[in-house]
C-alpha cells in the first residue's frame, strides 16, 4: 500500500482582515472610582434608559430590558467637556453611543479643515 502525503498550503490561512485591528483596551480614566460615580449618578438619573432623541421619539432601550447603557459625555473629553459634571452627562445605549462618538469625531475632523 502507497501512503500519498498532501503538501502544506504555500498561502497562510487569512482572518480576512488586511491588517489586524489593535485589541481593545479600556481607557484607564473610565475605571477609576470618580468617573464609576459618576456614571452611577448619570444613568440613575435618566433611569437607565437611553437617552437619545430622534424624531421626536426617545429611544426605548433601557437596562430594564436587558439594555447595555453607557454614561456619555454630552461636549466629549476630547474636544473639552467637564470630566466629572453630571450636567455634561447623558445616558446612552451603546448603538446610540458608537453613533454619537463618530458624529463627534467627523465633525473634529471636518473643523480641522480634513
């Protein structure tokens, strides 16, 4: 009996991806105790449900329904919002949140003149 070997393929297999994504990594500034209170006092205080309005209609996700929500910076860090101001908080889904921080960061980049 003749063993037939197979040759290894010459092409490593690919994720897909043409350069792989940096691992995420929480910023450190989000797990301190003075931005967890923060937070607390920012979702308490919209009941934890998202706060985004669209149309006229608030969004209806909420933590009671299983909901992720996030306490967000009304004028972003980056651009000089108060850090700890329960006043420069909102409560946010996370959907609403990514949406938020793109519309944030398209328009830095648009005022740099990109």
């Amino acid at each position: 009996m003749v063993k037939i070997t197979t040759l290894k393929p010459l092409v490593p297999r690919s994720s897909g991806y043409t350069v792989m994504p940096q691992p995420k990594r929480a910023d450190a500034e989000l797990q301190t105790a003075e931005h967890k209170a923060w937070r607390l006092v920012v979702c308490r205080r919209a009941q934890w449900q998202c706060q985004w309005v669209e149309n006229g209609r608030r969004c209806q996700r909420s933590a009671a329904r299983g909901d992720r929500m996030i306490a967000d910076h009304i004028i972003e860090r980056a651009d000089g919002g108060a850090l700890y101001d329960p006043d420069n908080g909102q409560c946010l889904c996370t959907q609403h949140n990514t949406l938020k921080g793109v519309m944030a960061r398209t328009a830095r980049k648009d005022g740099q003149g990109g």
